[in-house]
C-alpha cells in the first residue's frame, strides 16, 4: 500500500487511486454504493467480475467503487472512507463496510509515503498487538470506529468475514465457503452467496 493522491491505495494493477475497480472519473456519482474493507472486499485471487462487489452492484443496478486494500486495518478504512466524502460530495446509495481484524495496522517503513500493512502475521509486532490487547487500546479503537462509522448519515452494512472477531454483536458475517486461486482467501461460490445476502439486505432496508 502507499498513499496515491489523498487515498492509501496499491502499488500497481488497480486503477489511478490505486483501487480495483474504475476509475473514479468514470464513476456513475448518481448511482453508486460503495465498498471497502481488506483483501475479502477487494476479491484477492478472484476476477473482478467474481467478487461480491461486482456482483452485487450487478444485481442491484448500480455503479460501485471498491476502497478494499489488502492487508489494511481500520485506520486505513477509516482514512479512505473520510478522504472520499471530503472529495466526492455526492454520497452512495448504501456504504458496505468490511471490518478487518481490529488488531491491524498501518505503518511508515521509510521516510516516504509508503505504507505497509501490520498484523498478528507480522512477529516483529506480535507483542505490540498483545500489549495493545491487555491494556485495552485495541478494544477502544474498534468501539470508536463504530462510533464513527454510525456517525455517518448513509445506509451502511458492516460485516465482517470467516473467523474474524465481531466488532459488534449483530455483525453480518461473510462465510469462508471455498478458496480463490490462490488457496488462501474466499473463492467464487463465497462471493456469489455473499452477493445475494447482502443484495437482500439493500433491497428489505434501503
């Protein structure tokens, strides 16, 4: 990840603003929802016309814009959904939000812009996580992003995926049904039925 314009995004592969999805000029303003979460939202190993995402917004009839970066924690969720409402003034339909495993974040590793990704992957940072965990940091983040989160005047669905720790108690839980290509993340019959839940949910609240 790195910061491209105002937005945290990836290096290469994905579009201008370092997403996967269209570029943003080519965005429907009028008729979109939006996305954004971690490697799940972003459909890693999967094509784009795989993911949920797509999927959804396919079912729905609407544009989208997918902010899911891979690896990225709740400070990234939270930055690039604030950067977006500042620069784009009209709102989505529905915002979608994926709530990572509360225990990541983001770091500089040099004195760029250039961000990286940290997790209970990373053993450089494992008692860090654990210190922020005892000590009740980690807790507080994650009841402050729901607050934030619910601070927003828009429909949103917030879920979370697999294993993941619930942020609240009534999370949305995306279900780890198969493997993309790369063995590791949800594959196509996830997306899909993910798709038709979520597609079910805009169509009896919004």
């Amino acid at each position: 990840m790195k910061f491209i314009g105002n937005f945290i995004g990836a290096d290469f592969g994905y579009n201008s603003l370092g997403h996967r999805c269209r570029e943003l000029v080519e965005l429907d303003l009028d008729n979109y929802i939006l996305f954004t979460g971690c490697s799940h939202t972003l459909g890693e190993g999967l094509a784009i016309e795989q993911t949920f995402p797509f999927i959804t917004s396919t079912i729905l009839k609407t544009d989208y814009y997918n902010l899911g970066l891979s690896g990225s924690g709740i400070d990234v969720v939270l930055y690039n959904l604030w950067q977006w409402f500042s620069f784009v003034k009209k709102k989505p339909k529905i915002l979608f939000v994926q709530l990572p495993d509360y225990t990541r974040f983001c770091s500089i590793i040099d004195d760029t812009d250039n961000i990286i990704p940290r997790g209970n992957w990373d053993t450089t940072v494992q008692k860090f996580i654990v210190d922020g965990l005892d000590n009740g940091f980690l807790a507080a983040r994650k009841r402050m992003v729901i607050s934030q989160l619910n601070a927003l005047d828009i429909p949103i669905v917030k879920f979370t995926h697999g294993s993941t720790i619930p942020y609240i108690d009534d999370d949305i839980r995306m279900e780890h049904l198969d493997y993309a290509q790369d063995r590791v993340h949800s594959g196509i019959e996830s997306h899909k039925i993910f798709a038709s839940i979520l597609v079910e949910i805009a169509y009896d609240k919004y």
